[in-house]
C-alpha cells in the first residue's frame, strides 16, 4: 500500500440497517481528518426513533432467520468467509480506516486490517466447539446446563482503533448465535460500513449485523437503554462506562462488559536482559498510536542503577519518529484524534511541570500538517504520585519516570488507587516476575513484553475502574451466551 489521496477517499455517510443503507435525514454532525482537521463528511444522528428501528430490525431477524438455530459449523463457516473477504479487501478498508482515524495507512495494512479479519476467525471457531454440561445428580435424574445466545446485543466501539476494538465485540457475539447492533464512534464511523457490507456478501442474514450513526448522549444511551437489547458491550472512558451501566440499571437489569480507562505501570528492574531493547518496548507502549491506547504503558517505574541508561534509550526511541498525516507511509507519529484532545494533553503536561516536574524531552505540541494535532513524545521525571500527569489517564504520548531501590517500593509506586489495566515488568528473575504477576492490581501482566501478540486466546480486560468482563479468549465468547438449567426426571 502506497500513499493515498485523502479526497480520493468515498465514504457512505448512513446507517446500514436489514441489510441496507438507510439515510440518515438532515440532522448531522461535522466529521473531521484528524491529520489536517478538514471537514470530509456529516454524520446522521440516529434518535430514538432510529434506534429502535435497528433494534427491532435484529430482533426480527434473530428470531426469523436461522442464525442462531442452524447448525454452529455452518455458522462458523460463514463467520470464517466474512473474514477472508475483509482481509482481501485491504485496498478498500485500509485507506477508509487511516482517513478519519488515528491509524497510519502503513499500520491499517499491515496490522488493522488483517488483525480484524483474523479475529472473527478465532471467535468463529467457538461456535461449534462449546456446549452446555451434565451435572451430578440422582441416579434418576438427569441434570444439564444448555448455553443460549441472548438476542440483541448492543456494541459501542471506541475511536482509537475503529474496526479492530468493533471485531472485539461483534465477532463473539456473532458466534453465538446473537444479533448485534454496533455504534462506532462519531469521530470514526465509516470504515465498519464497508465490513457490513462484506457481511451480507459473506451470507449473514440482513438484520443479523446493523449499523447505527450518532452520538453517545443520543443514539448510545437509547441503544443502551432499549428494552429489546439484552446486554451491552463497550469500549472507551471510566466516565462514560459508568453512564452505560447506569443506563442499563435504570431500563432493566441487563448484563455489560465493560474495558474502560488505564494508568499502566512498566516496571523495569536493572536485571532485565537488554536494558536498551527494553528501552525501545518501554518507547513503543507510550508511542504507539500516539498513546490513544487503553492499554498505553504510561508509567515507568525504573530501578535506580538502570534509570538513567533506560530513559536516555527512550528518548532516542523519540527522536526517530516523524509526525505526519496517516495518508503517508513515512509517517510513524499519528496525529491527537483533535485539537480538544490535544489542548488538554498539553494543559495536563504544562500543570504537572509546574508542580515541579523535571521535563526530559518533548512537552509541547508537534508542527502541524494543516490544522492537524500532533504532540510531541514526552518524557517527565521527578513526579511523585501526587501529580496530575502521573494520576490522570491522558491518552497521549506522555511517560511519566519514577524511580524505586527494591520491590517493595517498585509494587507502592505501580499501585494506582482507580485503574487496574495492565502492567508491564522487566525482570531476569523469574521468581520475581511470577510475584509481581500474582500482585500487581491489573487485569494483564506481561513479563520482558509490552502489549498483545497476534494470538486471541488470552483475554483482556480490567480490575477496579479499568472495567468489568473480558474481551478476547474464550472469556469473550462465554460472556455472550446465558445458561440454562434443566433437571429432567425418570424415575418410574
């Protein structure tokens, strides 16, 4: 995949809806490139009204097509064709993907992409390989549990990454046998058009899988309030989690998963193998798109003797990325998703060093490509616990230093009183490591890594205000199913 010309780019501002693009009407919201700041498209805000239309439009067609009642093989067979359709049609989704998002072109190939499609492939392969139990009971008595998709699952997928955070949720819960109505962000809603479309041409019943434009405060909160919908799936904020699940309360107990926000600790003792290779790790989890991850390894907790060689590695890490507009391959800073986020990235940076923390690299806004966002990498050392850079999820390339003399210490500074997400610890001792890995308060633990592999069998999620449930592995699928029990009696 070569540069592209943005204006080049069409997208389908719609909802998709039965199989279908259904028009939005007059009331649309400005949708901007994050890499320039153009305006490239209105996007529909569904009502209410919308709303319940694709709702019951998936109802009907979970109760009417033969999605959940056919045989799973042949499900998963059509979940795996889907799949291959979205991975052969890179050209298509790759520069849709990198227009409106964060995702340069070169990682929408690359990674976004493929990584999509093979991820409703792992989900696919659960449909025909889980099942309920037998229980023990009286001798005359037969007692099992049997597993039953829900319905109608509603999916809220956040911005940073668009298509592969709206895989996570769609692929598990198709594999089930549900139906699902998907909100993607209204800052990167029209790349899953596109797989929707692959959806029908794959042979999932129209209406299985629709599509619904809008805000959160309108469109998600009807969503997630619909008295047809029976569980609720998303990925984004602390803050906006807490409103699905109250909106979910508020309408009728129904059951959510939930990856929120995270603070992710990346302990490194000087023992670790290579402590330049880690410096790179450590570089690349703050860096990464930019440091829009929820997942992003924000906080470095380095031992004494290996501080100074490990952060001076990161900060040449630093050096060698460019900013640039994700239409470009040479780009490898992706821009701030808007000028919003990124004033208020600066404003968190500015406040913490006026605390009195000492700025090492960066602390300030990249030059700009247009009217663009970019924000310099950054490092900031001598913080303490009480400073708002090192409390704060920012959602930016900004590293936070601090600096420990034995475990007991290293495991104080890693604790952080609201996020359990992730954790990231550097070590040669396994002994250690297999300590830190049963203490640390966070959903994930890597060990001389930083961040997941290609694989999806090891599930994601978070402990305290990090969420609730899992996505990914076996887990994820699990969530999108309810049990039943049945206790038949034979005796004569």
């Amino acid at each position: 995949m070569q540069d592209f010309v943005p204006d080049q780019v069409v997208v389908n501002s719609a909802h998709f809806i039965g199989g279908v693009y259904v028009d939005g009407g007059s009331n649309l919201i400005d949708v901007l490139r994050p890499s320039d700041g153009h305006v490239y498209a209105g996007l529909p805000v569904a009502d209410a009204t919308l709303v319940d239309r694709a709702v019951e439009n998936a109802w009907h067609a979970f109760k009417t097509s033969n999605w959940a009642t056919q045989p799973p093989r042949e499900r998963a067979r059509i979940l795996r064709r889907w799949a291959d359709l979205i991975e052969a049609d890179v050209a298509v989704l790759a520069p849709m993907e990198a227009l409106g998002s964060t995702r340069p072109i070169r990682d929408a190939v690359q990674w976004d992409v493929p990584f999509t499609a093979e991820g409703i492939r792992f989900f696919a392969e659960f449909a025909d390989k889980h099942g309920g139990e037998v229980a023990a009971t009286r001798s005359d008595h037969l007692g099992m549990t049997i597993s039953e998709p829900y319905g109608v699952v509603a999916a809220i997928a956040p911005w940073n990454f668009p298509l592969v955070m709206a895989s996570w949720k769609i692929g598990p819960a198709l594999a089930a046998g549900n139906a699902v109505v998907l909100k993607p962000s209204e800052m990167t809603p029209f790349s899953i058009l596109r797989v929707a479309e692959l959806a029908i041409k794959a042979g999932i019943p129209a209406g299985i899988f629709n599509v619904i434009q809008g805000d959160g405060k309108v469109t998600g909160d009807s969503l997630c309030r619909h008295p047809k919908v029976s569980k609720v799936t998303f990925t984004g904020s602390t803050q906006t989690g807490a409103a699905i699940m109250r909106a979910c309360a508020e309408s009728g107990t129904k059951p959510v998963t939930l990856e929120l926000g995270g603070k992710s600790p990346q302990i490194v003792f000087a023992d670790a193998p290579d402590l330049d290779k880690v410096a790179r790790m450590v570089a690349a989890a703050i860096s990464g798109n930019a440091g829009q991850v929820c997942v992003a390894g924000s906080r470095l907790i380095v031992q004494r003797g290996a501080a100074e060689q490990v952060v001076a590695g990161i900060a040449r890490s630093f050096e060698a990325l460019r900013a640039g507009p994700t239409w470009q391959q040479a780009t490898t800073l992706a821009p701030i998703i808007s000028k919003g986020q990124a004033d208020r990235i600066d404003g968190i940076v500015n406040r913490t060093i006026a605390a009195g923390a000492q700025l090492v690299t960066g602390g300030a806004l990249a030059p700009r490509t247009g009217n663009g966002s970019y924000y310099l990498p950054t490092i900031l050392a001598g913080v303490n616990s009480g400073m708002e850079a090192v409390n704060s999820e920012i959602f930016g390339p900004v590293l936070t230093v601090q600096v420990f003399d034995d475990d007991a210490e290293a495991l104080t500074l890693a604790a952080h009183p609201d996020y359990g997400l992730a954790a990231g610890v550097h070590t040669s001792d396994i002994g250690r490591a297999l300590r830190f890995a049963r203490t640390l308060e966070a959903g994930t633990v890597w060990i001389n890594r930083y961040g997941r592999t290609s694989d999806f069998v090891i599930p994601t999620g978070g402990y305290k205000r990090s969420g609730m449930g899992k996505d990914l592995g076996r887990q994820a699928f699990e969530a999108n199913l309810r049990i039943k029990s049945v206790l038949i009696d034979f005796a004569e």
